[in-house]
C-alpha cells in the first residue's frame, strides 16, 4: 500500500513539472550579460530547454548552441537547460541558432504566460462559544481562508527551443 501511494506521489508531482524533462548528464549554462549592454534587474532566472533534431525527428546530441537576446547570451552544447533571467512580461524573445557538423539550424523562442494552479491562501481554524437563548456550546470549524483555487496572476516561462538541424 505504502509504495503504491508513493508511486502515485511520484506521478502527480512529474506532471507538475513545466519543463520536459532533459537526460541525466545534460548541460546547465548560465546566460551571462552581452558587453556593453546595461541591464536591468532581474526578478529571477527561468529555464530555457534547448534540444537538437534531424528532420526526421531523431535527437542529436552534442550540437554546439548559442542563446542570444538584446541583453544576455549563453553558449551550451545540446541537450541543455540554460538559466535566463526572469523580467516577466517584458523577457525579450531569445534567438537559439545550433550547429553539428554542416548540419544548422534556429529557432526564435518568447515567454509565454502561464497560470499556476494551486490552492492558494491558508488553512483557518475558528472556535466559537455560544450562550444565551437556552443553548449553551463550543463549535469548532476549519476552512481555508483567502486565495481559492488557481491565480490571477501569470508567470512567463519560455517553451523548449527543439532546433531542426538541416
């Protein structure tokens, strides 16, 4: 019983995951600031997947990659997360190009707004007493206080970069 409620724990919390998952192994760059460039402060970082195919749709691994906007760069070697930093709705759309070989290719990739869901506020617990009009007693009530399911909210997050090599 015990594994059979961990397995289903397992389940529930990978189909919480907003990015695909990469192999073991793969390669987490940073994007760095482009010289010169002032830019602004950021409010986090956000995952950016960048992932190489054939046209046929077969993956190719170890195709070199670069990620560039107006403000920040990243080189990485695929497949690969790279930490971008988080401006929320004012991200700036990244351009991914990839080579492996003769073989290029590129894809443009901007944030898109995505609602967490959850529920949000807290648990309240609430204790009364009653007395007069002939009934005395002591009522006991749990609820959850603010928030309610969902968000009003959106975060930004950018879609995998699945780059076609020709």
């Amino acid at each position: 019983m015990r594994a059979a409620v961990l397995a289903l724990l397992a389940v529930g919390l990978a189909a919480c995951s907003p990015q695909e998952r990469l192999p073991a192994g793969a390669n987490v760059t940073r994007a760095v600031p482009k010289p010169g460039v002032a830019t602004p402060a950021a409010q986090g970082e956000m995952d950016l997947v960048v992932r190489t195919f054939a046209p046929d749709r077969s993956e190719i691994t170890g195709a070199r990659c670069v990620a560039e906007s107006g403000l920040y760069s990243a080189e990485t070697v695929s497949p690969a997360r790279i930490l971008m930093p988080y401006y929320g709705a004012q991200s700036p759309q990244v351009s991914v190009s990839c080579t492996a070989g003769s073989a290029s290719g590129r894809v443009e990739v901007a944030p898109e707004p995505f609602a967490e869901r959850g529920l949000g506020g807290w648990p309240a617990v609430g204790v009364s007493v009653g007395t007069g009009g002939g009934g005395n007693g002591v009522g006991v009530g749990m609820g959850w206080y603010g928030g309610g399911y969902g968000s009003n909210q959106s975060n930004y997050r950018y879609p995998s970069a699945h780059v076609v090599l020709n």
